[in-house]
C-alpha cells in the first residue's frame, strides 16, 4: 500500500471531531480502549433508528452511551446490537447496553455458546505474534457473556435484522462464528477481527494506530487456515472502505492491494511458524469448544533451557578441574 493512501486516511480520520468519527455515509466509529465499535445510521436517527456492532472493552458503558447520544439524539437506543465475535474486547459493554436499551442482540450461531453463558473460548496463545499485547494475552478475559435472554441468532440467508441494504459474510478462524458486515451499494466493509489495520500484537502500533493491513491477531486465533480463507473472502470484495476491530479505516486502491498482498501471502508471512493452534486447530460446535490442542512452550524456553543447561554444565566442569587443581 502507498504511503499517499495511509497519509490520505489518517488526515481524513483526524479532521473529524473527536467521536465518534463517521468514515462512510451513515457509518461512524468510536474507540473504546484498544478496540473499534460501530455505529451504523444517520445523525439524529432518534430512537430505534440506528443499530450498534460490537460492544467494547470493559468499562467503556458511559463513553458508548455519550457517544450515541452525540450521534443519535438523548436516548436514543438502538434496535439492535450486532456483533462480529464474542472475544472479550468486542463483547465487554454488552451486558450491561443490551439490557439499558432493551436491544436484541444478534450473532452468528457458533457464537452463541460465548454469549449465552454455556462456555468459554479456548485460551489464548501469548507465544505467538511477538510484542507486549501478545505476551499479556494469557491474562485476557475469556468469557463467557450471558445476553441468553435478549441473544438471536443471525439468519441464515445473509440478511441482518433491523439494517437493510448490508449482507452478513461469515469470517471464521479468528473465532468459531466470525462475522463481517458488507454494504454492496458503496462497499462498505466493517470487519471485526477476520483482519486489522493495526499489529494488534504489539503495544507501540496499538499506541500509534498507523494504519497497515495485518492480519487476525495472533493470540486469539485458533484456525490459521479457516483465517486464511476469510481473507481470501474479503479481498475478493475489493471494499472501497474497511473498518476494523482494531486500527484506523482504510479506503481506496492502497486498502484493497494490501487486502489481496495478505490473502496471497498469507501462509508466508502471517501464519505463525510455531504455536499452538498452528497446525492443530481448536475445534468448536453448536455447544460449544469440541477439542483443544495441547499447549506449547514458547521457544524462547528452549532457547533458555539451553542457556541453562550450557552455563550448568559449564559450572559443573569448573568445579571438577577446581577439585583436581
């Protein structure tokens, strides 16, 4: 991608007021913590006139209501919070919306485990991806949610409730049930997590937000190849825009020749060279996780197991010749 068009989208991002920041006709965006949500309608659409995707990270309740405020109108509720995946970064104001505004909440089906409270999400990889965010990622939540009450399962033919003219695309491999949200008329494309327009991995790209296509973040995915064919999906829609779980929207020719270079690429330089979901994915089922690979040590524990071992065996034979001296 050129470096014009990551200049382009950063000046158009930053001339907006500060949230939250509209980036499509009718589509805003607001960041909460270290991930996106979504608001999809147009300013003052009032109550029930405009649908939420993705929920934020914990304790973002006030500034996602503020924000809907400024956007919608004093209470205005939406009449629906849609979601891309139940992963705790996207689900963590969730409980407490859904019940403020009465809103159903709708998923893909192989979601609903997380979201229900009947199971939780494997455990994340901190092995893999490199960077601080990586390596913190075994303290993450790992759900589950429970919205059984108000939780509906998207329908099976593309369609998505309360928001006509947009298509629902599954996306898995960075969770069992991954969804993407497609505007055909202006190719509009939010994404979740199935790609990011950050390193999500590293805690110095999450700080500066320059915008790269990457892909799924590394700790969370637990099927590489699944992941590699939801790429394939989204280049082969050549977005004009795309918004992401994490990072800045990206549009143009710079945004989809980056797209397809991580589709094409994708098993050379996104797929991690070890870990535990590498190889061996996680399987999941309409109740929830099937099977979990073993966990693997990081091979950085080789490395200083070795380190150990030499510097033992090196005491050891100097303590030998000391003893025939």
């Amino acid at each position: 991608m050129s470096q014009t068009a990551v200049r382009d989208v950063a000046a158009q991002s930053g001339s907006r007021r500060a949230w939250p920041r509209e980036f499509a006709p009718g589509v805003a965006y607001l960041r909460a913590g270290i991930a996106n949500l979504f608001f999809v309608g147009p300013e003052g659409a009032g109550d029930r006139g405009w649908v939420l995707i993705d929920a934020g990270v914990p304790g973002y309740l006030g500034s996602i209501v503020e924000a809907a405020a400024e956007r919608f109108g004093r209470g205005a509720r939406p009449s629906a919070i849609l979601l891309t995946h139940g992963h705790f970064d996207h689900v963590g104001a969730l409980e407490a919306l859904a019940e403020r505004w009465d809103a159903p909440v709708y998923a893909h089906d192989l979601e609903m485990p997380y979201l229900t409270g009947r199971d939780s999400y494997p455990p994340p990889d901190p092995t893999v991806g490199g960077g601080m965010m990586a390596s913190l990622s075994w303290l993450y939540p790992r759900g589950p949610v429970d919205v059984d009450a108000r939780a509906h399962a998207l329908p099976a033919d593309g369609s998505i409730p309360e928001l006509p003219g947009w298509r629902w695309i599954a996306t898995p491999g960075h969770s069992p049930g991954h969804v993407s949200f497609f505007r055909d008329a202006d190719r509009t494309l939010i994404v979740g997590d199935a790609f990011v327009t950050t390193r999500q991995e590293s805690a110095l790209c999450v700080l500066t937000q320059r915008p790269e296509v990457n892909g799924p973040p590394a700790y969370f995915t637990q099927d590489w190849e699944l992941a590699r064919r939801s790429v394939e999906t989204l280049a082969a829609l050549e977005p004009e825009v795309a918004a992401t779980g994490h990072g800045v929207p990206m549009r143009g020719q710079g945004l989809r020749d980056a797209l397809m270079a991580l589709a094409v690429d994708f098993k050379r330089d996104t797929v991690p060279g070890h870990g535990r979901y590498v190889g061996h994915p996680a399987i999941f089922g309409p109740q929830g996780v099937v099977f979990t690979p073993r966990d693997v040590p990081h091979p950085m524990v080789h490395a200083l197991a070795g380190l150990g071992l030499g510097l033992a065996a090196g005491w050891a034979l100097k303590t030998w010749k000391d003893r025939r001296a």
